[in-house]
C-alpha cells in the first residue's frame, strides 16, 4: 500500500509539478532536477520495500582492518 502511495505521489509531482518547471528551466536546471527527482524516487523506494544498504563506515573500517 505504502509502495502505491509513493508511485502515485511522484507521478503526481512529474505531471503538475515538473511539466511546469520544465518550460522555464534551462537545459542544466533540467537535468540536476531529474537527477534529483529520480535519486530520491529510487531511496524512497528502497526505503519502502525494506533494502538493507549497509552503512559507508563499516565499509571503510573493514578496508582499513585488511
């Protein structure tokens, strides 16, 4: 239910949202939106389907233990 929410809630920002901003926006402003906009889809996303991503300083120690 939760993963739902989430897909419809970004489809909703994309065509309200982001078609509006597109006309002003130049090709730059446009494409760090973009990133942005589908970094955040994809951790929320994670977030809600429960992926364990395990923390950078865990793997820093583990290099520096070797």
């Amino acid at each position: 239910m939760l993963l739902f929410i989430v897909i419809m809630l970004y489809l909703f920002i994309f065509l309200f949202d982001y078609q509006n901003i597109k006309k002003n926006q130049s090709k730059k402003e446009n494409t760090i939106y973009i990133i942005f906009y589908i970094s955040s889809f994809f951790l929320l996303i994670m977030y809600v389907l429960d992926f364990q991503v395990t923390p950078l300083s865990d793997v820093i120690r583990g290099i520096i233990k070797k």
